[in-house]
C-alpha cells in the first residue's frame, strides 16, 4: 500500500506552513490570546479567501479542491504546531463534515460561504451531565408548525463567540439517553432566543455557554440523519484533533531537544544525561506512533459505521497516552519554567492536555472499543 501524499497534498501542506511560519509565530499568538475578540480575523480570511485553504476538503462543485479527510489531516497537524486557535475544526471539520454528508441545497449554500470565510459555525452538542454519551441531550426541538422551538443550554461550545451559525444537537422526542429522537440543526447564531456567557479557555481559545429559550428556528434548519450523523461527525472530529495533536507532539519534541542543548549543569548541556536521552527518544516514539494512528483513523471513517467507530476508538486511546507522556516528559524536562506563560511549550502543554479528554478520554475510547469487538 502506497500511503506517500499526492503532489496536491505536498502542496498544501507547503502553502500551510509557510503562511504560519510567516504570521503565526508564538508573540504574535499572544498578542491575539490577549485581545478582546482572542484572534485575529484577518487569519482566517487569509487561509480562506486569500490562500483558499478552506476549499481543500470540499468536492469541486462547491468550489473545493475535490479532497476529504486526508486535507483536513494535513491541515489539522500544521495548525497544531503553531497551536492556532482558529476555528478550523469546528468549521471546516465539523460543520462542513456534517453538510457534506446531508449535501442537496443546505449543502449548496452553505458550503461555498465556508469556502469563503463569511461563514464559520460552532458546534453545540455538549451539555452538563452528558459526558460523552451524545444521546445524553436534555436540549429540546418542538415542532411549532412549520419549523421548532429550541430550549436548552450547551456547555463548552468552542468558536461560538465568532460563530455565524450553531450546529446543535436537541431532542425532538424520547427519553433521556434514547438514540432515537436525536437530532441535528443548523441555525443563525444572532437567531432571537439565543444568549451565550463566554469566556477564555485554558488552552487559548474562546468558547461559550449557550442558552436557547423559546428560540424559533425553520424546518429545513433540521439536517436529517439524527444519532447516526452525529456520531459519524464527532468520530470525524476526534480524528483531526489526533491530527492536531500530531503536530503537537512533535513541537513538545523539537522544543525539549533544543533546550537540553542550552540548558547546562555540571559543566555541560544536560542533553548529555543519558537518562534524558531515554526520556527524549521515549517522545519521539510517541511522536512516530500517534503520527501513524492518525493516518490509520483517517484511513478507516468511510468504512461501515461499526467498525469505523471501532478504529477511532483505538487511534484516539493511542493518541491521548501518547500526548500525556510527551506533554509531561516536556514539562518535566524543562522544570518550573515549562508551565509558565512565557514559554511556548506550556502552552503546547495546556492543548495536548485538553485534547487528551476532548471528544473522549483513553479510558472511555478503550471501553467503547471493548463493547464494540468483544462478543456480549
């Protein structure tokens, strides 16, 4: 099996990094952390309509490259090693992902503002007691003649602050944690009845908390698949942050490398210490591994649904140890100064810790592959 990437793919990947290393580097990203709005809108026009990165995933018809999950992993783990708090995931991954397996006319316009940059969605799927569990919804959607009435709050929902439009996740009928009557909307964030709290995350980004009261969405705002798409987007997800977390890794690598070649004790670079060559050949090993675990995901989303989540499952398992070892050997390696504000690996840090537990810890990704391929 060839699983070299396309000219295009080398490409992208190019055009990508030379724009971060351009304008991304670590001052400049404080200084956006540190703004009122957290980022600088100017970033994502540039990776939109100037460079039209954002076309990659899409198929031709829409504007796009014509490409798929493979881009957004490339893209995915570029953005990760400048840690970028743009919402590429939540918008390119997730929102695209979702109107692109629904396509017909929702597609058709919604798509081409993605491609854009006028158009950039939040997903609020996540609420208080629902864990992982994504059926878990107390968030309602009644139907009120032609269209619904959406009450509810959703919790940690990334990107909402910039968001144009929410894809939420509500309940149009059964109980509690029933799979049947989950839904999936895309609606105008500005839409009356919507109020968010937002607030900064500990990893750089800007999330909310978003309440529905009696607001009032059109029909065609339900996107049709319910539990089923839903789940096929987060499994989509939670392999671009393992892409993210890709990039990541090898940035806690690269940083701990070049500080045992400074930092001296004893009279020499304690790059020299034997037992921090262990600990360093230990990350670059994870490194290799969740590099490879994030193509095989990537590899396995368009295979039946069982077995798709299966993979997922043991990809992202993988990839949380691996970035828990990695972040912590950093950390450990660089001492107090590793978690500070001034230095960038405690920021690399703060994203693979919160990528850990995002969209599912190990434990919980090791128990789902357990009842997915063990016999009852």
């Amino acid at each position: 099996m060839d699983l070299s990437f396309t000219e295009t793919q080398d490409m992208l990947r190019d055009t990508l990094a030379r724009f971060l290393a351009d304008t991304y580097d670590f001052e400049t990203r404080k200084k956006m952390l540190a703004s009122p709005e957290g980022r600088d809108p100017g970033i994502w026009r540039a990776l939109s309509s100037e460079l039209g990165l954002t076309s990659a995933p899409f198929a031709e018809e829409h504007g796009g490259m014509g490409g798929g999950a493979i881009e957004n992993m490339i893209m995915m783990e570029e953005l990760g090693k400048v840690i970028a708090i743009e919402p590429w995931l939540q918008t390119v991954v997730i929102g695209g992902g979702a109107l692109k397996a629904v396509g017909g006319a929702v597609a058709d316009a919604v798509i081409p503002g993605i491609i854009a940059g006028d158009t950039t969605i939040a997903f609020a799927y996540a609420e208080p007691q629902g864990r992982y569990n994504l059926a878990d919804i107390g968030t309602t959607a009644k139907a009120d003649g032609a269209g619904y009435v959406l009450n509810g709050h959703k919790a940690s929902v990334y990107a909402a602050p910039w968001a144009t439009h929410l894809l939420v996740t509500a309940r149009t009928g059964g109980s509690r944690r029933e799979r049947a009557g989950v839904e999936l909307f895309l609606i105008d964030a500005n839409s009356p009845g919507i109020s968010r709290r937002d607030y900064a995350t500990v990893d750089g980004f800007r999330a909310s908390e978003v309440y529905f009261e009696n607001c009032a969405i059109p029909g065609d705002a339900l996107l049709p698949g319910g539990i089923d798409l839903i789940e096929r987007i987060v499994d989509e997800a939670t392999v671009a942050v393992c892409a993210e977390g890709s990039g990541i890794a090898r940035k806690l690598l690269e940083g701990t490398v070049e500080y045992t070649k400074q930092r001296k004790q004893f009279g020499q670079p304690i790059g020299k210490f034997q037992a921090l060559q262990h600990r360093m050949a230990d990350m670059l090993i994870e490194a290799e591994q969740i590099a490879s675990m994030t193509l095989m995901g990537t590899l396995r989303l368009n295979i039946p649904a069982a077995e798709r989540k299966a993979a997922v499952s043991l990809v992202k398992a993988k990839v949380s140890r691996g970035l828990k070892i990695a972040g912590q050997s950093a950390v450990q390696t660089h001492g107090g100064i590793g978690i500070t504000m001034e230095l960038a690996i405690g920021h690399y840090f703060k994203r693979a810790t919160m990528i850990e537990s995002q969209f599912g810890t190990a434990d919980y990704h090791l128990e789902r592959y357990e009842a997915l391929t063990l016999p009852a």
